[in-house]
C-alpha cells in the first residue's frame, strides 16, 4: 500500500511549545484519537522521563537500552539510542543500517511504555483503557528526534535501575529526575530527586533529550591499515569531502611518480579540554575543517586558474568520560602537499546548530618566488562555540609538524608524512 506523509499537529503538557512530527497516516486516526482522550500526541521531554521511570524495573528493558547506547558509541555516536530505535530496530543504536523491522514495536522498552500509558500498570495519573492510546503516544516518539542518553554507560553495574531525568534546555547543571517507588498500600508513586554530573559519573542516569548528531557521520578509528576511499559526507557541513582513516601503523603513501616527493598532513590524535554544554545535552561534537588546495603545481598566474581550493573536515564525538583523553584518528588532513603552498586554514568547531554561515579567508601559494592569497569560504553555523580557527603556515608545520599542539580547549597531534619514489621502485 502506498503511504503519504502526513504532519501533525500536537499540543505538550508540561509546556506551551508546539513540535512538528511526520507520521505515516496509517498511524493518524489512532494519535488523533489519543489528543481527544487528553493523552499528548507529541509528549514534552518531563513527560516522557516520568513514563520511563515505570519501565526500568524490567531487567530486559536496561539491557536493551544499554546495547543501543554502546553500539551508538562504538559507531562514533554519542551514548544515545533513539525512540526511532526503540520502535524499529530494538536494541540497536545509532549507525546502525538498517530497513525498518518488520516487527514494529516488538522491543521491552516499546512493550513496557505502551502498557504504562494504556493504564495497565498502575502508573499514577493514567486512567486510558485502550491499547490505541499507548500505542500513537509511541507512533509520534518514532517519528522525532527524541532520545535516551546514558552518560557513564560504561560504568554502569549491569543492575541498579537508573534514575530518569531530563534535558531543560536551560544555563544550570542539574534537574530533578524520576524514581517510581510503592507506598505502603503498595500503589505506585513517584518521586523526583535532585541530580547533577557528579552523582550521574556513579550512578546510572538516564537523559531524555533531542538528537542532533544522527544526521552526520563521525570519525571511527580504523586499525590495520588505510581504508580503500572516504566514508560518507558528513550530511549538512557543507563540505566537499570528509576524509579516510588509518590505523597508527598503517602505511598511507600517496602512489608518487618516479622521483618525486608527496607531503601528507596527518591529523594523528584529537585530544578536548573540556565540555562545551551542559551534561544534560550530551558529548561535545566537534568539527575539524581545513582549506587547502591539493597538489598546487603551477608555474604561471594563468596557470593557476586551474587549481581549487578544497575543504576536508569530518567529525569527531568526545563522550563527556573522554575529555582530557587522546582519542587516535589518524586520517588525512591534506593529502598532496607541494611546497609551493605557503599555508593552509584549519578551523576546530563545536556543532551547536543554527543558521548556515561561513568564516572567509585566505591560503597562501607561491608561483615563480611571488605570493598569492586565495580566498575561501568555510562553511559554519551560527552557534557554533568557535574553539580555534586561523591559518598554518608550511614553515611552521614542517619545523615542528605540530606535535601535542594546544589550539585553545584541544590539543592536535599533526604529522607532515614524506613519501619518496625513487626510479628503483
């Protein structure tokens, strides 16, 4: 059966603010019906958080949600799995490729939230008898960009029932969450207590908070060698290419022709110095983008129309446990560097979003002992935290190749790789 998109329109109860959600209208008459029995289309991220604390008493349920956040992790995705997820692939994270399961909603966790929403747990505040009304409060989860976030998971016992909170959006490092205690006529309750980082880095914590990473495609460390060609753009940066990986001891010489050298700018370890937002919103996300113009070669001012200007960048997540850690990224920065260009630009970005902009500059190249400026536009969002931008000169690079390099809150490990093909080979 052919499906056509449709959206609706849902009203939060914990706020006035209205979210959008695409739903298929297979699902439309059973969340229309839920708005008029009073149950939220499009629950706020509080409502949500309160519904979660009814399912961590299922052992099956902690061990889904803690699959899908390591997997996220292991894909270079932050601590998080998605209610896309949670209804479609259970268990699995982001990264994952898959088609959408034929066993829609087949996951504890969907199983657990629909059963807590219909009133059949004894969940304070739901009186809805219909198993329609569970079941479209998860059909609008499915459609957005909510999600559970776990920070610390690793730590995590494999036992003790998370406490569950929220992310307020707000400029304050703590939130009250969620735990579903019984009084003593054995009727369920539920209470908040106060929780920050402090307790969230030895307790478990669950976030529900928005997704803002699962559009792009991070940086993974490879080991073994040189992968064959680049990974996919990272979607939205605006880019002509993201770059390849390699393991520390691969060999990633660039395929020379007799006698000559080839330069590589290798990007060897990524180090952050600090959290740029609040815990509740998740790791840090940085981009790293540089303008270079591969393989400049020419000899005249009319030659040089022949050559671009290109910017690489790619994307790395830095877990909130990871800051002051190196993390091994080993990929390409420039790959054919001639010594005829005197620098390039590099600009170290943390992802906050907003409106599309662009940071204007110049690279320098030489042509028969004059320099030229080449200007270039490197593409940014309005609030992005800007951690370092400006230029690297040649001279500077090959001197030092920028070894445990602080460029304000990150320190960079840069390597100049020389390649020589003599006749010989």
């Amino acid at each position: 059966m052919k499906k056509r998109i449709c959206f609706v329109f849902a009203l939060s109860v914990f706020s006035a603010m209205a979210m959008f959600f695409t739903v298929s209208c297979e699902k439309e008459q059973r969340i229309a019906e839920a708005g008029a029995a009073g149950l939220p289309n499009a629950p706020d991220l509080e409502r949500i958080a309160s519904f979660l604390s009814d399912a961590v008493s299922d052992p099956s349920v902690l061990k889904e949600v803690h699959s899908a956040v390591s997997e996220s992790y292991a894909s270079g995705y932050d601590e998080e799995y998605l209610f896309s997820n949670v209804a479609d692939n259970p268990g699995r994270g982001t990264g994952f490729k898959a088609m959408k399961s034929s066993e829609y909603g087949e996951g504890a966790l969907f199983r657990n939230m629909v059963s807590t929403i219909n009133g059949e747990t004894g969940f304070p505040g739901i009186h809805v008898k219909s198993g329609d009304y569970g079941q479209a409060f998860m059909d609008s989860l499915a459609a957005s960009d909510i999600q559970i976030y776990w920070p610390y998971s690793e730590r995590w016992d494999g036992e003790t029932e998370p406490v569950i909170t929220f992310d307020h959006g707000q400029d304050k490092d703590w939130n009250y969450g969620f735990i579903l205690r019984k009084d003593a006529d054995g009727n369920k309750v539920v209470s908040r207590v106060l929780v920050d980082e402090a307790y969230a880095m030895h307790n478990p914590v669950w976030v529900v908070n928005m997704n803002k990473d699962r559009h792009y495609v991070p940086l993974v460390q490879k080991t073994g060698g040189c992968t064959d060609g680049f990974p996919e753009p990272s979607a939205g940066s605006g880019s002509d290419f993201s770059t390849p990986s390699a393991g520390p001891e691969a060999d990633c010489s660039v395929p020379t022709k007799s006698g000559e050298t080839i330069y590589t700018l290798m990007l060897r370890s990524f180090t952050a110095l600090k959290n740029y937002d609040c815990w509740l919103a998740g790791a840090s996300e940085y981009f790293i983008k540089v303008g270079a113009i591969e393989n400049f070669t020419a000899s005249t001012e009319a030659e040089m129309a022949l050559f671009s200007p290109t910017i690489t960048d790619f994307y790395i997540v830095v877990r909130r446990g990871e800051v002051g850690t190196p993390k091994e990224v080993n990929t390409i920065m420039v790959s054919d560097w001639t010594l005829q260009m005197s620098s390039i630009a590099m600009m170290i970005v943390e992802d906050d979003g907003g409106k599309k902009t662009s940071w204007d500059t110049e690279i320098m190249v030489k042509v028969n002992s004059k320099s030229y400026g080449i200007t270039l536009s490197i593409p940014l969002n309005s609030k992005d935290d800007i951690v370092w931008r400006g230029s690297l000169s040649s001279r500077y690079l090959f001197a030092t190749d920028a070894s445990h390099t602080k460029f304000n809150d990150v320190l960079l490990d840069i390597e100049i790789v020389e390649t020589y093909n003599n006749s010989d080979w």
